[in-house]
C-alpha cells in the first residue's frame, strides 16, 4: 500500500469510526420504521441521481470522459466523509447515520444495476459488477469502522466522547494530508478539462442536491437528503471502472470531488442559516 493510500484509509477509518460512536444500535434501526424516509432516500440516491447524469450529459455536452466518469459516480452513491458533515449540519443525526448504513447496504445490489442501466443509455461498456465486490468495499470503509464505533459506544458509553474527539481530529489531519497530496501529485489533472466540462460537474452537484433537497419529508431533514445524494463514493466508482474498462486512470474523480467540496458547502452554509430561528419581531409602539 503506498502511504498516499495508507493515510487515505486511515482517515476514512477513523472518521467512520468516530461517526459510529455517536450512536446505539437502536439508533440504526430507525429508518426501517420509517419506510416511507426510506423510499424517499431510495428515489433521491439510487433513482434520480442517475437520471441527473443523463440530463447532464444531454443539457451540457461535455467531454466523453467527463460523461462515463459522472455515469460511474452516479452509481456509486454514499461518500464515506458524507457522514461527518452531516453529524455538523444541525439536523438528527440519528436518521442521517441510519440512512446511510440502509442505503450502503441496498447499494451492494442497486449501484451494479444502476451502472448496466447508464451505460446502455449513455451508450459505454460495462461489466455487471459482483455484488461481492462491492460489499467487500463497504464492509472495509463503512460497515466494519462504522460497527467498531457503535459497538464501543453501547460496551462502554462514558469513554465514546473521549475517543469520538481523538478519532474525529485524527480523521481530520489524516483526510487533509491525504487531500493535499493529491491536490498536489494530480494538479495537472485538472488542466485536462474545459469549462463545458467543469459546467457539467457543477451541473450534475447541484441538481443531486436539489434531488435530496425536494425528496426530503420536511425542512429539518433537507441537508441530510441532498449530501446523501450528492456525495458519490469515488472508491466504489473506480472499482466499477475498472471491472468494467480494465485498468483506469479515474481523473474526473479529483476534479469532482473538489467541485463537491465547493458546492455542498455553499448548500449547507445556507441551509444552516435557513434553520437558524428568527428573532421574533418587536410589537410596534405606534
């Protein structure tokens, strides 16, 4: 493993971790007994998403690598930093946790299909990926650091924020080192696409964030619907990629995720003012 990758999954690691110590397994559960959130993320994530990238494709025309790269992101949902803003939003974060950990486990089967279905439409080959694959790549960066963390917050509850705070700080250092070097080593990466092709990225960011956004049931719950929408996990898309094209370079990937970066925190500061209660106004004294 190169140390770039080392410290990568270390912070993937620690984060996920740090994440799952906010919460019990009761916690977990919540979102099956609400089956109609469930639905709703299901629509956002698995079903309009993809539909956002053939509308991308279509409206803005970018580049043919830009096209297949946005095509295997929109099959690859739930980004495994996703969570961490998300326990930052303001809103319950034990629907946002339960949420994720239901739709990583229904994207073992749905982001295969969600991939054979783009590249008949968008015309690239693919290979139907094994659902194996993919569940062994969710088990190393969500499930197993994920089940870690809730595991030591219900054996032993008075030591979880201590070792939240150290986990978190640690996946934090690690995620910028890690993001810093990359930015670095792929600097000229970004050199590789026009402005129709950053348009695009844009495009297909903010329009999976309105699709989260307007699926949610109720304002309290629009950050979580649109990040858990808009974050796509580079991991299983490369995976996907390179099952389906061989050996891949995976460049939009870097590019995208810096587009991410910027746009969903535009969306969450202003959705954080929008949740900010309003002083209520003075009586008149006329």
């Amino acid at each position: 493993m190169n140390p770039v990758k080392l410290v990568l999954t270390t912070a993937i690691l620690a984060t996920m971790c740090a994440e799952g110590l906010r919460v019990t397994p009761s916690d977990l559960g919540a979102i099956w007994k609400q089956p109609s959130k469930l639905a709703r993320g299901v629509v956002a994530v698995v079903v309009l998403v993809p539909i956002v990238a053939v509308l991308t494709a279509a409206l803005v025309r970018p580049s043919r690598p830009v096209v297949v790269g946005l095509a295997f992101l929109a099959a690859a949902p739930l980004a495994p930093f996703v969570l961490s803003k998300l326990a930052k939003s303001g809103e319950d974060f034990r629907l946002a946790a339960s949420l994720h950990v239901a739709l990583a486990a229904l994207s073992i089967f749905t982001a295969p299909l969600a991939l054979f279905v783009l590249g008949r439409v968008l015309d690239f080959p693919t290979t139907l990926a094994p659902p194996r694959a993919i569940a062994a790549r969710m088990f190393g960066s969500l499930f197993l650091p994920f089940g870690i963390g809730v595991a030591i917050r219900a054996a032993a509850p008075g030591v979880a924020g201590r070792l939240r705070k150290g986990l978190e700080g640690l996946g934090a250092v690690t995620l910028l080192v890690a993001l810093v070097v990359l930015l670095v080593r792929g600097r000229t990466t970004f050199l590789e696409f026009g402005v129709r092709d950053y348009a695009a990225m844009v495009l297909f960011c903010v329009l999976a964030l309105a699709s989260g956004h307007f699926m949610a049931a109720n304002d309290a719950e629009r950050t979580t619907y649109a990040l858990e929408s808009a974050a796509r996990n580079p991991g299983v898309a490369l995976l996907m990629a390179t099952l389906s094209l061989g050996p891949v370079r995976g460049a939009v990937l870097l590019p995208y995720l810096v587009v991410f970066i910027v746009v969903s925190s535009l969306y969450t500061a202003m959705r954080k003012r929008a949740l900010v209660p309003r002083p209520p106004a003075r009586p008149s004294t006329a």
